[in-house]
C-alpha cells in the first residue's frame, strides 16, 4: 500500500476496556473540579459585586492569574511544587482536582458575575422593599434567575473542563488519555490508541452537550 | 403617619430634591403629581430608604428612618412599595410570590402565610391565578398580584410608584379599583401617579413637585379647581 497506511485496529481491541476504564478517572475528576469551582466560583463572584473592596480586590486579582497562567503550569505547582512547601506528597487525584477547580472557579465566577448583574435590578429593588436580608435575596432571589441564564455558559465551561482534564496525563493519573498513552507504548502504535481516546472524549462531549439541551429546555418550560 | 422634614437627596452633582417638607396623616391617601424628572420617584423611595438621603429626617410612625440606628429591614417590612413595573419574582408562583417574604423574613409558619395569602388573592380577585407564574398574568394581573405581595407583609404605609403607567388602558381600571378599595380600608397611601381622575376622586391631598420642590400641597378640590401657583396651572393645563 505505498506509504503503508499502516493502522491496525484489532491489535488494540483488547486494550479498548483498559482504556474506557479511564472514563470513570475523568468523569471523577471532573465532577469533583467541577463541583469545587462553581462553589468557589459563586463565592468569587459575590465578593466582585460585593461592597467589600478588599474582597473585590482578592477576587479580582485571583482570577486575573488563574486565567492568565497556563493550565498545565498550575496543576505542575499543585503536584510538583506544592509538597516542597508542606512537607508530604499529594496525590495525582487530589492535586487534579485542585488544580481544575481552582481554575475554572475563575471562569466559573465571570460568568456568574455577569448573569447576577444581568438579572432586572427591580428584583433587587422589590425584594429590599420586601425587608429581605441581602444573603437572603441574593439566594432565593438574585442567584436562581442568575443560575438561570448562564446555565449555557455554565456547560460550556464544564465541557471544556472535561476536554482539559486529559493534561492530568502530565502527572500520571490514569485517565482515559494517560491509559492509550501506555497502550500505545506497549503495543508500538499510537495512533490507534489515541484516536480512540479521542472519540471516547468526544462522545463523552456530546452526551454533556445533550445533557445542557435537556436542562435548558426543561427551564424554558417555566418561562 | 410619615414625616418628613427638609429633604435633600442629590446624585452626584444633580440635586433631585431641594428640601421638602411635609404630613401624611394614619389612614390619608396623598397623590404625589408633577412633571416628569420633578423628583417624585425620588421622593417616595426615599420614604423606604430605597435612596438614601443626602440630608433631611423622615419618620415613619414614631420612628426616624433616617437614624443611622434605626434598622432599615424592620421598617421596610413595615412599608410596601408597587412598583411600576411589577418586579414579581418570576420563578415564583403567584401565591409563592405573596408568602415568600412573610415566611422569611417574619417567621410565619407556611399554612398561616398561605392562608393570607389566598385571602388577598381573593380580594384582588385572584384567587384562581394562586399557582400560575407571573409570566402567565396579564399585566392588570400582574400588578394587582404586586399590590397583594406588599399588603401580604400587613404594611402601615403603601407606596406606590405610577402602578399604571405601564399598563395597557383598558387594564388601568382593575388596578385603580384595588387601589380605591384598599384606601377605604384606612390605610395610608402615597401614590404617584398621572391619573387625574383617579387623584381627584381618591385622594385627600395632592402634592404637586417640580424641579425637586414641593411646589401644592392642597386638597384635591382646590388644586384641580384652582391650583395656586403658576407652575401647577401649566402643568394641568398639558395634562387635561
Ligand atoms: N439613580 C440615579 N442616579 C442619577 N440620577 C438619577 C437617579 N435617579 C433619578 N435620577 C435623576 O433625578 C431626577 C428625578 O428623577 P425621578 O425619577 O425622581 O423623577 P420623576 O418625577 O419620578 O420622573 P418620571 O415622571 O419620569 O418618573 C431626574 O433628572 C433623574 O434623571
Ligand atoms: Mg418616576
């Protein structure tokens, strides 16, 4: 076959259920990351509309270097870095968990910042004349109609989150692009390794897509 | 009764209000009128502290609101504000709209806060619409549903900030007809409002504002029959 288009699926066949076994590796990852950033993150936004400067400041600052330093560097600091400093070794889950969670927290608090600035400023107005405590509003009031309206946004940064996860490969987490990595040492072929991690991403990028469909047609169903 | 004493309330550089002082009686209705920008909505969110003054006092009954140490929450549930544009909380229900506040920031128990709920439903007559959302509401309904929001909290004082103006006419009346009923109930009301009819039949006094200045205070008899100042006559004459 001239060049010798030289790809050979079968041989890898018996590696396909140790490589799906790193879904459940990313889908941990990225539940757990995902989990801390957007509580960290909607805490992150109330201090940037906050009226307490200084808070204002941190959080201003704190997402101004998270989203300007490379992904990959922050989780090298947290796995690599961080022991140096407190004495014991962290673990490749712990460390990507971390890692993930603070950064998208900093994505996670524009984007909730903008929808609870977003929400009509007469909520804000007819809930204080109400006698409602500001943390009151802000969580039966403010927050939910915010939730509301960047529920698109919010998936979007969850899927790019499970597309970025497969940099834990870089600590040795065994994840779906860690695991057909060592495949394709074993066996002396890439290619089919890595295409098959890649659909396997791509699918599991599809189901989340759907999923965000789902929800947002069930909250316009409420409109 | 409300009390207020040489307020002053600027933004920025602008100042709105240029010292008013004035009564409103337990249980009088009080129609604020005046040329749009005079300061009337200015002047009636400051009685909730919705804006904060620049200088003057404001008493609510026996407390002065404009005390650094009066609790602005305590009075606030005291006063109920209808806004123009309704502000109902759109992920509530209607009858949810009416509870939510008594429930949590009075303390009334959910069966207690229903039940008055539904009755001020059934006096605004609607009853039907308790577990529809607002998005479903006409905006007659819509704003009868605000009115029976603020009167859930049973306020000593009702604001209310041109509750018509966004309403298609023919859905003015049913508004108008709350209002009135709720004002031969005594309570005590300020309204702003551009419906001279509504304002010569209800109210007991009207205040006439311009440009930040508490211009009539008068009894609505002799302020449409015979409106003192200059500025009141011209003004009247564009409105009829
Ligand atoms: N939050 C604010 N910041 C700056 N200027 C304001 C603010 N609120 C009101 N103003 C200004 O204060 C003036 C009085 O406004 P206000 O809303 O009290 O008038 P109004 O009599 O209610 O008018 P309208 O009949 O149009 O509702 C206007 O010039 C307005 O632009
Ligand atoms: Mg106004």
């Amino acid at each position: 076959m001239g060049f010798g288009v030289n790809l050979n699926f079968s041989q890898i066949i018996p590696s396909i259920p140790f490589i799906l076994q790193g879904v459940g590796v990313t889908l941990k990852i990225v539940v757990f990351a995902a989990l801390l950033g957007f509580v960290f993150g909607v805490i992150l936004a109330l201090c940037k509309i906050g009226r307490i400067k200084v808070l204002t400041w941190l959080a201003d600052a704190y997402t101004s270097v998270f989203r300007g330093t490379p992904l990959v560097l922050q989780l090298m600091i947290i796995y690599f870095g961080l022991p140096q400093l407190i004495g014991f070794e962290i673990e490749a889950f712990p460390a990507a968990v971390i890692a993930f969670g603070l950064n998208s927290a900093a994505y996670i608090s524009e984007i909730i910042r903008a929808g609870i600035l977003a929400v009509d400023k007469g909520q804000r107005e007819a809930a204080m004349a109400l006698g409602v405590p500001y943390k009151r509003m802000m969580r039966d009031i403010i927050l939910p109609q915010a939730l509301k309206n960047i529920l698109p946004a919010l998936m979007n940064e969850f899927i790019t989150l499970t597309k970025e996860s497969a940099v834990v490969t870089v600590i040795g987490a065994m994840d779906i692009m860690r695991r057909a990595y060592i495949v394709g040492g074993q066996k002396y072929a890439y290619f089919e390794p890595l295409l098959i991690a890649g659909l396997i991403y791509y699918i599991l990028v599809i189901i989340l897509t759907l999923l965000g469909k789902a929800v947002e047609g069930r909250m316009r169903k409420s409109d | 009764m409300i009390k207020v004493v040489d307020l002053h309330k600027s933004f920025g550089k602008l100042e709105v209000l240029k010292g008013i002082t004035t009564m409103i009686k337990q249980g009088e209705v009080v129609a604020i009128i005046g040329p749009s920008g005079s300061g009337k909505s200015t002047f009636l969110r400051c009685l909730n502290l919705l804006e904060e003054p620049t200088s003057g006092k404001i008493w609510i009954g026996d407390q002065e609101i404009t005390n650094p140490k009066t609790n602005i929450m305590k009075v606030r549930q005291n006063v109920g504000m209808v806004f123009q544009h309704f502000h109902l909380f759109p992920h509530m229900t209607v009858l949810e709209n009416l509870t939510y506040a008594p429930m949590k920031v009075k303390g009334m128990t959910k069966v207690d806060a229903e039940a008055k709920g539904l009755e001020l439903l059934q006096k605004v007559g609607l009853a039907e619409k308790a577990n529809e959302y607002p998005n479903r509401l006409s905006g007659g309904q819509k704003q009868r549903v605000a009115i029976a929001r603020a009167l859930a909290m049973s306020p000593d004082v009702m604001l209310f900030d041109e509750p018509t103006s966004a309403l298609d006419p023919e859905m003015v009346k049913e508004v108008l007809e709350v209002m009135k009923s709720l004002a031969h109930t005594g309570m005590t009301m300020a309204i702003v409002t551009h419906e001279m009819g509504f304002a010569r039949e209800v109210a007991d006094r009207v205040l006439f504002l311009d440009g930040g200045q508490l211009v009539e205070d008068a009894p609505p008899s002799e302020f449409f029959s015979a409106p003192k100042s200059k500025r009141a006559q011209e003004f009247l004459e564009k409105m009829l």
